[in-house]
C-alpha cells in the first residue's frame, strides 16, 4: 500500500475522566510521532473539543464529520487516532467507519497500533469499539442509579419550569399559600360534581393566572391537577416511585381521587367521532328504518333551529343505509324528553351506599409493605439495581391499580351523594356528558316517526315512543 501524503489527525478531549487525562496537545503529538515515524505527511488536524462521543450523547460533532467528508472526496488519504475510543465509542459507529474505510479506501492508524489492513486487526478494534461502548453505558447507569437514589429519597426533579400552587425560584420545595388554597379549593369544587372549567372560572376571577402569565383554560386547569407534582409524587422515568418530601398542594389520595375522576369525565367523549353537543344525539332512533338520527342546526327560509333526521348516507347498524324519510324538529323532542327525565328523577329515592370494600384496603397495605421491604433490602446491598428498579416497577404497577379502584369506589359514593337533578338542571356545555349519562339511566331508546312537512299543528305525542330502561326492546330480553 502507497504510503499517504495527506494524513488527517482526529483527536477530541471529552468531559469524562480520560478525556481530561489525555489533553489534545498530547494526542496530536502522539499522532504525529506515528506519522513520522510511518514517513506519512500529516495535511489536517481535526480538534474535537468538548464533546462526547459517549453512546448516550446526542451531540454532534462537527470536526468528525468534516473529517469522514474529507476522506470520501479525497482531501485526506488516511486518518490517524490516539486511540479507538478517541475517534468513536459507538460500535454503529465504529462498524460504518470501517466500511468507509473499505469503501473509499483511505488508511487508518492508531497510535496503539491497531492495523485494519488485516481481519484479525479490524476484529480487535471492534471489540476495543464494543468495550468502549459498554464502558459508556455503564456510566450511564450510574449516573442513572444516583438520580434514582435521590428520588427514592422523596427528592423530586428540581428543575423545569414554575408551577401553580409552587413558591417561584423554590425549586418545588415550598408551596405558594394563596395558589395551594385555590388548588384546594379546585379540588372541593371537582369532587362535588363541576367541572374543569367553573374551576377556570374561579381562578379567573380571583385574578390568578397560569405562571405563564395566560388566562386559566379548561386545559391549562386540568393541567394543574394532572401534574404528579400537585399530588406530591416524586417520578423517575415516568414511573411513581413514592411520595416527596416536600409539601405538596393535595395529598397522593386527594390527587388519585382527581385522576380517576379526570378519567371517567374523558371517557365518555371519547366515543364517538365529533363532539356530541345535544344530550340526545345518540338515543334517537329512527321509527322507519332504525338508523340512529343526527342532530344538526339549519337554517331554513331566514329561521334558525335545531333538525334530527335520518342521514341517508350514514349507516343504520345492521349492514343498510338509513331511509332519509324522517326529519323533525329537535326543540319539540328534547322537550317532551326533559319531561320524562325529570319526572323519572324527581321520583328516584337516593340508594343505598355501597360497602367499603375492605380487601381492597388489606391489599394496599400488603403491597405497600412489600415495597418498603424491597427497599430496605436494596438500601442494605443485598440487591442489584436492576432488580430492584424492576421489582420496584412491577409493584407501583399494582399498588397504582388497586389505588385507582379504591379512588373510584370514592368517586362513586361521592356521586351517588349528589343530587341527580341538580346536575340534570345545569345545562352548562360542560355538563353535557354527565347529562347524557344521566339520560342513560332513564332512557334507553326513543323511535322518531315522520309526520309529514309543513304542518302547523303540534305534533302528536304518539310521533315519538320512548324506550324506558328496564323495557327491553326485545322479546326475551330484560
Ligand atoms: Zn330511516
């Protein structure tokens, strides 16, 4: 092989133990010794200045780059290191290097005299690339055990931008009073039937904003709530791994009771593709075909109001299209609707409460203590980390279940608790899903028969049969 006449020294000084060690200066002069010594002239020096070429860092590096852009156009015909986990510690890294060397055929050396002319001398310099490599990731995991430590110790992420209901510049360690109050306050107001949006309201008018300096929105609310921190919950890639030792506005119960609150309000508008706006869309039924009608406003000859047809394009549930044959006003039909609803509440005696459910109880506490265990027994050395962060997952997983059936239990007495017809009665958009679900409990179907067009008269009584629950629409059925 021709001796290279325009040598590229790469040499790059790390933030990491050996980086500092092994200054530039002395990597470049190691590297020019082995070109003298090979008779190679050296054309370009690549100094890479603090960065990493760690498997973990995403950063780039220019110099390295430059040089690889260099070498395939033929700038440089070689390239020379100190040493393999100088020019990289990825193995991918290592690996494509190799085939561009191969490919592009400039010659490679490192001053520990690795030859890649040869197999067994590429063989090595992978290994050597694999070893660097698992060294970086080790250190990682250290970095990552020390982090997980503090957080075991109830330490939360100190960083990241200001909360509401946290002292600004505190670093999540002391509470705002006046935020903490109106957070509790939130709280009040969700566990007893309103809604993210009377809670914006609030905020709104007692002049608070989001630490962003943006009026509350029914988002930016349920942002507070949703947040970890709010209940005290120190995270460790995402994962609850137990409770801060800083004060927080709510306790970890009162935020699980939120969570699962949160959740059951989601769930319901999720069905469906649009936003339901009518609290009966999805009960009417059409007395012709049986297709399920829509609701929509129109506006016909100047006039304004609310239309439920059956949609010809739509499909009717049993593999058929709608009829198209009937379209009626929606006003008259949600009223004599809220006729039945009310009339069906008003007579409804409050239920009994649920029993506790006390095995649910004797298990948390039985997961719980198997957690402290675990943690005892890791802080003793008697477990790897590994073993530990899984197990310690596997049981938060649990424990988080069996709280989130507890938060639910709650959540269910505290809404049997509320009266039926006072939700009914607030006809808020916010409510309407609480609404529909309480149509649901009273309702179960309601056929719409066409009654011709243009009439004057008000329609019969008898142009809609509604379904009750409990009346099954079936032979056989209950
Ligand atoms: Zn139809």
């Amino acid at each position: 092989m021709a001796k290279p006449k325009r040598v590229g020294i790469y040499v790059r000084i790390s933030r990491d133990r050996k980086g500092q060690e092994l200054g530039i200066q002395r990597q470049e002069k190691a590297c020019r010794e082995l070109c003298e010594q090979r008779g190679w002239s050296v054309h370009k020096l690549y100094p890479e200045n603090d960065t990493s070429a760690s498997t973990t860092s995403r950063k780039k590096r220019p110099q390295y780059t430059e040089m690889m852009r260099d070498a395939k156009t033929g700038v440089i015909d070689a390239i020379v290191v100190y040493s393999i986990d100088r020019l990289t510690r990825r193995i991918s890294e290592l690996t494509s290097f190799l085939d561009e060397q191969k490919e592009y055929g400039f010659q490679f050396a490192t001053t520990e005299g690795e030859d890649t002319s040869t197999a067994s001398g590429r063989m090595i310099l992978t290994i050597k690339g694999a070893v660097a490599q698992q060294e970086t990731e080790r250190m990682a995991e250290r970095v990552n055990a020390a982090l997980l430590q503090r957080r075991e110790q109830g330490k939360p992420h100190a960083g990241g931008k200001r909360q509401f209901g946290f002292e600004a510049g505190s670093h999540f360690r002391e509470l705002d009073d006046e935020e903490t109050k109106l957070i509790r306050v939130g709280y009040q107001m969700l566990m007893s039937q309103k809604t993210p949006g009377d809670v914006a309201r609030l905020w709104r008018d007692r002049k608070t904003t989001t630490p962003e300096g943006r009026a509350w929105t029914i988002q930016s609310v349920k942002r507070v709530f949703r947040s970890q921190r709010t209940g005290g919950i120190v995270t460790y890639k995402g994962q609850d791994i137990g409770d801060s030792i800083y004060p927080s506005p709510l306790k970890r119960e009162e935020w699980e009771n939120v969570q699962a609150l949160l959740d059951s309000r989601a769930t319901p508008a999720a069905q469906g593709s649009g936003k339901r706006k009518h609290v009966y869309t999805g009960f009417l039924k059409c007395g012709h075909c049986g297709a399920p009608m829509r609701v929509q406003w129109a506006t016909i000859q100047g006039r304004t109001f609310r239309r439920t047809f059956c949609h010809s394009a739509q499909g009717n549930g049993m593999g058929g299209l709608g009829c198209g044959k009937v379209s009626r006003k929606y006003d008259w039909i949600e009223e004599r609707l809220n006729e039945v609803v009310e009339a069906a509440l008003s007579k409804r005696k409050p239920k009994p409460l649920p029993t506790p459910d006390v095995d649910l109880a004797a298990e948390i506490t039985g997961v719980e203590s198997r957690i402290r265990l675990l943690r005892l027994r890791w802080k003793d050395g008697q477990m790897e980390d590994e073993d530990y962060y899984d197990s310690l997952t596997h049981l938060r997983g649990q424990l988080q279940q069996l709280r989130t059936r507890e938060a639910a239990a709650v959540v269910a007495v505290a809404q049997e608790e509320t009266d039926a017809l006072a939700v009914w009665h607030d006809d808020n958009e916010e409510n309407l899903e609480r609404r529909r679900a309480i149509v649901a409990s009273v309702i179960k179907q309601v056929e719409v028969y066409s009654i011709g067009r243009g009439r004057r008269k008000p329609p019969e009584i008898t142009s809609i049969k509604i379904t009750p629950v409990g009346a099954g629409t079936e032979a056989g059925e209950e």
